[in-house]
C-alpha cells in the first residue's frame, strides 16, 4: 500500500538563531533550601553530583504545501543552542535563515491543511481523501499516522470526508472530530496481536457520538480541558452567542450559558495559570492573548477573563500581518506561529502564477496597480471570453459532452467561486515565519503578563507555497 509518507533522511538541527528577546525564566519558591541545578553554557544542567542533564528539547512541526504532489513537515528546535551567536534584528529578508529540510513528505490534494491533526502523543495524522475525485474517503480505508518521535509510520481509520473538520486530542488515547455533518471519537489502539487462534473482538474505528445542539459552521472558539475530561466550545449565530460543554465520560451535551470563550479558535490549558490561554484577533484586541476560568454558582455557570498586556504581534511597521496560529509547548510554554510580508517597493509590482483548472491565472501582488498586457495577452483573454459567452449561453452540444461533464463543470464552478473569495483576501509577496515563545503569569496587580519570557526566531517561507495556503493561518504543531 502506498501510504504517501516519504522522508529524506535528513533530521538536521536548524541553523536559525534568536532575533530578539531572551528566553523566558520562571521563578518559584524554594521549599526546604534545597540545592539548585546549575546551567552551564551549553545548556546542559549540573546536579549536585556534578552530573549533567540535557534540557528537554521543544520542537514545533510546520506544515507547507510547498511540494508539487503535496505537503511538507519542517520540524524547527524552538530553544537552539545557546552558543550560537544570538541576532538581535536583521536588516534584509535575504538575511533571514531558511527552513531545515524536510523531515517528511505526504502525497495529497492542495487546498485541504484542515485535515492535519495531532494526537495520541507525537503523532501527526493525515486525514486526507485518497479518491481521485477528493470528494469522499472509501469505505475502510485507512489514512497515514506519523510518529514524530520514533519517525515511524503506521495506519489509522480514516473518515468518510468530514466537512470542515475539528480536530480536538485528548491525552495519548483520543481524538475528537467535530465536523457539519458529524461528532466523532477514535479511541487508540496500539497495535497489539491477540491471542493465536482469536480475533479481535471488534474493529478500530470511528465512533459516532451524540450531535451537538449547534452547528459546526457557527462555532468560533473551542478547548479542551484534560483534567476534567470535558470539551467547550463557543458559538455565535446572529449576534447570539452560547457555550457548551461535551462531558466524555457520560458523553452528553449541555449548553452552559449565554456567552462565549474571549479567544478565537483553538484555546490551551494551562495547567499553571489553571486557565484556558487562547489568541484574539479582534481589530482592538489583535495580537493578545486571553486567559479564562469557568466559574460555578448558583445561578450556573460564568466566566472570568483577563485580558494580556502585551501585543505578541510584530511591531515592526516594514512586517504586515498575514496570519498566526497559537500552539500549546508544554510546560506552560506557548509558541505563537506569525506569519508576517514584507513589502519592498523597490522591486515594484510583480506577477504570480497560480495553478488553477483552465490555465495560470495572473495577478499583481500590488493591488492598486495597473496591469498592463500586450497584444498577445490581449487576444487570448478575448479569447477566453468568447468561450466564457459561449458557456453562459448553454452551448455546450458536443460529441463526448455527458452528465458527468456538466458535474465537473459545476465542480469548476465552485472552485472559481472559491478562488474570487481568495481574491479579495491579501496576498503577499515576500513571507516570513515569526515563532515566538513566552510563557504566561500574574504580575503582582493580578494583570497578566509574559514578563520577559519572550524569545523570537524568524524562518523564511518556502517559495514554492501556494497563496491559497497562505492567506491561511499557518499548521503548526508543537511535541
């Protein structure tokens, strides 16, 4: 079976170097006056007994669809090694490192970053259709499941195409999938045999669950919080706003109250802050992040939030925001995933070339700039005119002209209604990648703060994407 994966072999560090800040530094109190390990300056840690102890590792694993048959998986080191020299700005994108190589390539559709999910501990999932028509999964087939941490791969069941999918994991053992048409649950299995001579008692699959009171289009926020087994998620429909919980263990719905989370999107638990941590992106409030608890009383249930002080965006005015994506690291760290244009204007207006049925469609990366053609272009855009006129006539009687023609025909359509939508979206020229990581607390007036925690890396994003991938925020997974 051709699973899709492939892999260069190549699992090199990243040369990138911090550009600003310092890593973050938390204090606690120290009970008993016990000794405290010492770093030295590579990083390691010298116990007591003068061993050493390497510093875990943090890694966050980006998603481009930068491969012409698919997507690729750069698995960048967020804390690189203190002996490199540290940047504290850069005065050209050209100075800007690139990417490591890819740890991993998968064969798929563009147009579907949605379907990456992460779960049952360092697994990336891919949940991609395989049907040439990328309409529909088959029945029993099983999609591509990555070990990130034994670069090993294996198989999981996948779904019937679900639309808009969801993904929430939690723990090691299950994964949620909240989609319009369905709530779904694959529990894991490891993959042991059972006894000689018996079967499984049952097949690994997905799990239909009970249909959310809501529709999936309407949510606008959602989080899990693992020590209580429970799923919120926040919707709004016509200025009307709600929240429910899924409890896992008795498997019902329930509408908590009136209101919704602050963040918008995917939200973490922080254990530390004992507190949901998620990213706005409202106009006033763009860049910050929210920390929530929920609150219980006796006329329900209520929610208590607080606001950051800090804007963890670019403040640089030459970098305009694209998109940005929050991911949990562990240890209540965060990496907040920017992706961030920067405008050159001495290069002018330029053209890009998008892949799209019917021929390369052509755009200036400049909107307010006028596109000039010759003669050639001129003719042909007439005529592709004339046979645009002829389609809207209905004159579409051919020899080889059937039913199945006027569906692909449709389908088209649907993709050029898509690719206007997309038009009218920003689409830059020159991207890069801003990973920040910071870990959050209180100040002494209860405000929260990063403090001085923040540290920045910059990554060049490969060329080869496309724009459709990225006027999106970007796929990003942290383990």
């Amino acid at each position: 079976m051709d699973s899709g994966w492939k892999s260069n072999g190549n699992d090199e560090e990243p040369t990138a170097t911090p550009t600003k800040g310092i890593e973050g530094i938390r204090s606690t109190i120290n009970p008993g006056n016990l000794p405290c390990p010492v770093v030295c300056a590579t990083g390691e840690q010298v116990g007591v007994s003068g061993s050493k102890r390497k510093r875990r590792k943090h890694y966050v694993y980006l998603v481009f669809d930068d491969w012409s048959y698919g997507y690729s998986i750069h698995k960048v080191n967020l804390f690189p090694c203190s002996r490199r020299r540290k940047q504290t700005a850069f005065s050209a994108p050209a100075d800007v490192p690139c990417l490591p190589p890819a740890l991993f390539r998968l064969e798929a559709a563009h147009g579907s970053p949605e379907y990456f999910a992460s779960a049952f501990g360092t697994r990336i999932l891919a949940m991609h259709t395989r049907d040439p028509g990328g309409k529909r999964l088959l029945s029993g087939t099983f999609v591509p499941m990555l070990d990130v941490s034994s670069l090993s791969m294996t198989f999981c069941p996948g779904q019937e195409y679900p639309i808009n999918p969801i993904y929430l994991s939690v723990g090691n053992t299950r994964l949620f999938c909240l989609s319009e048409a369905s709530f779904e649950m694959l529990h894991w299995e490891p993959l042991c045999p059972p006894p000689l001579g018996r079967r499984r008692s049952k097949e690994w699959s997905w799990q239909r669950l009970e249909k959310p009171p809501f529709k999936s289009y309407n949510v606008t926020s959602y989080a899990v919080h693992p020590q209580r087994c429970t799923i919120f998620v926040s919707t709004k429909m016509n200025d009307i706003e709600a929240t429910f919980s899924f409890d896992m263990e008795k498997q019902k719905w329930e509408q908590l109250g009136s209101w919704a989370l602050p963040f918008a999107g995917r939200g973490h638990f922080d254990p530390y802050l004992n507190a949901f941590v998620g990213l706005s992106k409202d106009s006033d409030t763009l860049g910050q992040v929210y920390s929530c608890c929920l609150s219980s009383s006796s006329t329900g249930h209520g929610l208590e939030w607080k606001l950051g002080k800090e804007r963890l965006f670019s403040q640089d005015p030459a970098e305009r925001h694209v998109g940005a994506t929050l991911v949990y690291v562990g240890q209540s760290k965060f990496c907040l995933v920017q992706c961030v244009s920067i405008e050159d204007e001495s290069d002018g207006p330029k053209l890009k070339e998008e892949g799209n049925v019917g021929g390369p469609v052509y755009r200036t990366e400049d909107r307010g700039a006028d596109l000039k053609l010759n003669e050639g272009d001129v003719q042909e855009l007439k005529e592709e005119g004339d046979v645009q006129e002829l389609k809207e006539e209905g004159d579409v009687d051919g020899p080889g002209y059937s039913i199945e023609d006027e569906g692909y025909d449709q389908e088209l359509m649907d993709e050029g209604y898509d690719q206007e939508l997309m038009e009218e979206r920003y689409v830059p020229c020159c991207c890069l990648y801003r990973l920040t990581t910071f870990s959050l607390s209180y100040d002494i007036k209860g405000d929260l703060t990063t403090g001085n925690s923040c540290r920045v890396l910059y990554y060049k994003v490969p060329e080869a994407i496309t724009s459709s991938f990225l006027v999106e925020d970007p796929v990003a997974f942290c383990m």
